[in-house]
C-alpha cells in the first residue's frame, strides 16, 4: 500500500511518514491540498492522512476532489481544530477517522493500523 501524507508542516510530514507500517510500502508527501490533489492523481495511493488547514487548498477541498477520483480511498484526518463539527463534516467528505493535534508516536500508529485496517476491509 501507498500512504500519502498531507500537512503544511514539513515537522508532522516527516513524523508521520517515519513511523511504519508493515502494510506501508511507499510513503509520499505533500504540502497543501493542491499538491495532494496532484500526487493522489498521480500515484493513487490507497491510504491519506490529511491536515485541513493549509494554503492553496484546504483539506476539507482536498478531501472532495480525492473521494471525487477514487471513493475507496481510506483518509484519516489529522488536524490542530478540535471540533465536532468539522470532524463530522470531515467524514461527510469521505474520510474514515479524525486525530487531534497535537499527537504521540503511539496515536498515530494506533490510527495508522485503524487505516490499514479499513482499507484492507472497505478500499481497494
């Protein structure tokens, strides 16, 4: 599988792209929303975790445009905004979970595997 990992922050890109997976064969990154339009077009990959606040496109966007070229696509949500409300939409948009910034190595790979996991069960 391929994980495409979408924050502004080049600190949390490479935080989460370090921590492993055994199902995790390739890991991309990207920037903004419109870089991961781009890359999701490109590669396809089967799982994203996705910041919502960033330049050029937000997540929110990205998340509609992605789901919009493969509905199967398992997205996590990884973000500092803490609301019922835009992790609800968040998921109205297509993405199967929602982690809270800021997170510990065990969070993310706790919610690493619940992403494998419905991919395995749900995409593709």
């Amino acid at each position: 599988m391929r994980l495409l990992v979408v924050d502004d922050s080049l600190v949390v890109r490479n935080a989460i792209g370090r921590i492993g997976h055994a199902s995790i064969a390739e890991v991309l990154r990207a920037e903004d929303g419109q870089e991961a339009v781009t890359l999701f077009e490109q590669h396809l990959p089967e799982l994203v975790t996705m910041d919502l606040t960033m330049p050029n496109l937000d997540g929110l966007s990205a998340i509609a445009r992605i789901v919009s070229v493969e509905p199967r696509t398992s997205i996590l949500v990884i973000s500092a905004l803490n609301s019922h409300r835009v992790a609800l939409e968040a998921i109205q948009r297509g993405a199967c979970g929602f982690l809270t910034k800021p997170f510990t190595e065990r969070e993310v790979s706790e919610a690493l595997d619940a992403l494998v996991q419905h991919a395995q069960t749900h995409g593709r």
